[in-house]
C-alpha cells in the first residue's frame, strides 16, 4: 500500500508564496513520474505541474515562470514553490505519483489566496 501524504495549504495574500511538500509511505516503490494537480471549486482536476525521475519538467501554462518543482527520488519526495499566488491559484491541491502504471494520489490541501 502506498500513501501520499502531503503538507499543509493554507491561507495566502494575493502576491505571496507557499511551499507544498509531499512524501510517499508504505510499499517502497520507484516513481516515473511525481507532481501536482489542482481542483478549483466547479471544476475538473487539472494539471499543475509534474517531473520525472530523470527531473524533466511540465507546467501548466497558468503557472509557468510562478511555480516551480522538485523531487528527491531517494526520498520519493516531491514539492511544488508557487510565488506570485494569485486568486485563480485558490484550489485544493493533490500530490500525484505514477509506478508500475498505477496512478496514487494523496488527500488534498487546501490552498486559498485572499485579495
């Protein structure tokens, strides 16, 4: 079994930054691929950002230049630094992880940028 346990969201002013972090448990597996994605309410799940473990990047237009990811594969760690928050930022983020063509997730957090 493997979890994804994620960080803390919480509350930004519009122009700030947070960090999210995510660290997977359980089976002891080696990921392709970690990232994040994002639901904003009345809206479908939607790709933030992911990295592979050769550490090639992809962004979602929205938050190219703002957002930036990490990942330590020895930790199956992954993390996401977003500056320059604005409102359509506000969602409930998800950590993603892909291995052995399976997909997990984690719980959600929260993230909530106030104008």
């Amino acid at each position: 079994q493997v979890q994804l346990v994620e960080s803390e969201g919480g509350l930004v002013p519009a122009g700030g930054s947070l960090r999210l972090s995510c660290a997977a448990s359980g089976r002891s597996l080696r990921f392709n691929i970690m990232g994040w994605y994002r639901q904003a309410p009345g809206r479908g799940r939607e790709l933030v950002a992911t990295i592979t473990r050769g550490g090639s990047t992809n962004y979602a237009d929205s938050v190219k230049g703002r957002f930036n990811i990490s990942r330590d594969s020895a930790k199956n760690t992954v993390n996401l630094l977003m500056n320059s928050l604005n409102s359509e930022d506000t969602a409930v983020y998800y950590c993603y992880a892909n291995a052995l063509s399976t997909n997990y997730w984690g719980q959600g957090t929260q993230v909530t940028v106030s104008s």
